[in-house]
C-alpha cells in the first residue's frame, strides 16, 4: 500500500515536472519567434529609412548628372 502510493506520487510529480519543462521550453519559443519577428520589422524598417534618404539624395544629385547607384 505504501509503495503504491510513492509510486503514485512519483508518477505524478513526473508529469508534473514534464508539463513545466514543456510549458517553459512553449514560452522560450514563443520569446524567440517574437524578438525575431521585432528584429525582422526593424531590420525591414531601417533598409526602408535607408532607400528613402537615398532616393531623396539621388534626386538632389540627378540635376548635376551624378547618380549614386542603388543598395
């Protein structure tokens, strides 16, 4: 009888321990998808920063036949 019941919570605080293991390896996950995600729409974001000063510089520049060429 006493060995069921170590067994029984054995058993349980296995499961136990799994559920936390998965549930935080969820979290880590789902905490790297969206700092990826945040990086990516930054990255995006400074390339389109970065096309629009160069737009606007070629503009300027196109009235004296320089052009800089496209990144």
């Amino acid at each position: 009888m006493k060995q069921e019941k170590q067994e029984k919570q054995e058993k349980q605080e296995k499961q136990e321990k799994q559920e936390k293991q998965e549930k935080q390896e969820k979290q880590e996950k789902q905490e790297k998808q969206e700092k990826q995600e945040k990086q990516e729409k930054q990255e995006k974001q400074e390339k389109q920063e970065k096309r629009e000063i160069e737009t606007k510089v070629e503009k300027t520049c196109s009235g004296r036949g320089s052009r800089l060429p496209m990144v």
